[in-house]
C-alpha cells in the first residue's frame, strides 16, 4: 500500500513539476533577461502590481466584514450567502467578465444611469481592478472566515469582562489572533489576482499601458513571439513561486 501511494504521489508532482522546469529551461538567461527588459513587459508588470495591489486592498477593506458576517452572524439565507461569495472560485473567469459587462457596461443593468453621469468603466485601468476583485476576493474571505470560526471566543469574552470596546477587543484581540489567516487569504488573492486573464479580457480588453496586464500580454505575445511569452511566463512565476514561499515560511515561523 505504501509503495502504491509513493507512486501515486511522485507521479502527481512530476506532472507538476516537469512543465514548469520546460518552461525554466526553455531559453538561457540572457535571452530571457533580454526579453524582460523590454519596456511593453516593464508596462505590463507595472500594471498588474498596481492593480493587483489595489484589488487585493480592496477585497481586504469590503472582504473583512463579510467574513465576519458569514463566521458570527446567523441570518436567515446564510448558506445562500456563503454559496454566492464562493462562486467567482468556480465560475469561469470569462463568465465573470460577461456578467461584470452585462451589469456595468454602456448599455448594462447599473452602466446606464453611470453613463448617464459621465463614468465609463470597461475597458479602464478600474475595470481591470473590479474583474480581479470579483474573482479574488473569495479567496481572501474564505481564509479569514475560517480564521475567525476557528478563534476561541473565549478570548473577545475575556476582552469584554475588562470592558473592552467590541472594535477595541477586534483590533487588539482578535486581529492578532487570525493574522496568519488574513495573511494567508491576501497572499492567495494577490496571487490569483495576478494570474487573472478572462473577466479582465472580456470586461476591460487588452490595451497596452492601460488593461493589458501581465496574462494578456504572455496570451498575446504567444502568437507571434514564443520566446517574449516564455519569458513573461518565467517571470509570472518566479513571483507567484517566491510569494507562496513566502506564506509557507511565515506560517512555519
């Protein structure tokens, strides 16, 4: 049984494992640094940090309380509430950015009365923020929710007794308490965050310096130059690669 199971398991992580190092080892690495040093990849880059950055701030801001909601509260529909936050995890993601277009374009069910106004959000630098948001942002609630279902509420209570505030006891006792699990849940929702191609595409499309994040531009580039996309690919990777890392050593520590 054991040698079975070794097997079963060697097997699953060379099939994980063999992909990634073809893509490490496709090029040398003055190829691929010269591929990276190009500035439409310097654009690209620079705009998925900072949208990836901003959307992981706001599925922490919005995130948080619904956590806390689908942990204390119980309020009829709970389940169905908890069913439709998990959703954008298994939807798929061009799904999710027909419906961001359906409800905020032009012509959509809340982009008619912005349009009214002036604001145009799809195909901007904000539609690429919301379409990583909208399939993100589970992520991050689904870890802290877990955080606070599994905290003793034996600690909020001691809090109380010493007549602490509820936001006092929040942010003295119970954020310090969950912190590995709202680190963890912001560091996979940066992550899935940055590989985000399909809402964004189809909700904000590819408009370098503008909506072509960093998966567009491997998705683009792989049609006419194999070599720019394997060196975007490589970089996607490394910084994928060193944050989860990085999760796994803040947990161990």
């Amino acid at each position: 049984m054991a040698i079975l199971v070794g097997l079963l398991a060697a097997s699953f992580l060379l099939f994980l494992g063999i992909p990634l190092a073809a893509l490490l080892l496709h090029e040398p690495p003055q190829q691929l640094w010269n591929a990276l040093t190009q500035p439409d990849t310097f654009t690209a880059l620079q705009l998925s940090l900072v949208t990836t950055t901003a959307s992981t701030a706001l599925s922490v801001l919005f995130g948080l309380p619904v956590a806390w909601v689908l942990a204390r509260a119980r309020l009829p529909g709970r389940r169905l509430l908890e069913t439709l936050v998990t959703m954008p995890t298994v939807l798929p993601p061009v799904v999710a950015g027909v419906a961001l277009l359906l409800t905020f374009g032009r012509f959509g069910l809340l982009g008619r009365y912005l349009s009214a106004l002036g604001i145009s959000l799809p195909f901007t630098t904000v539609a690429v923020v919301m379409a990583q948001t909208f399939v993100s942002a589970p992520f991050f609630i689904n870890s802290a929710r877990a955080g606070l279902e599994q905290l003793d509420p034996r600690y909020e209570q001691a809090a109380y007794t010493l007549r602490a505030s509820p936001f006092y006891a929040f942010r003295r006792v119970v954020l310090p308490l969950i912190r590995p699990a709202l680190l963890s849940g912001m560091g996979l929702t940066w992550a899935r965050a940055l590989g985000e191609f399909g809402a964004t595409i189809t909700f904000a499309g590819n408009f370098p310096g503008t909506t072509q994040t960093m998966p567009i531009a491997i998705y683009i580039a792989a049609e006419t130059n194999l070599d720019a996309a394997v060196a975007l690919s490589v970089l996607v990777l490394a910084v994928s690669f060193a944050l989860l890392l990085a999760l796994r050593l803040g947990r161990e520590g």
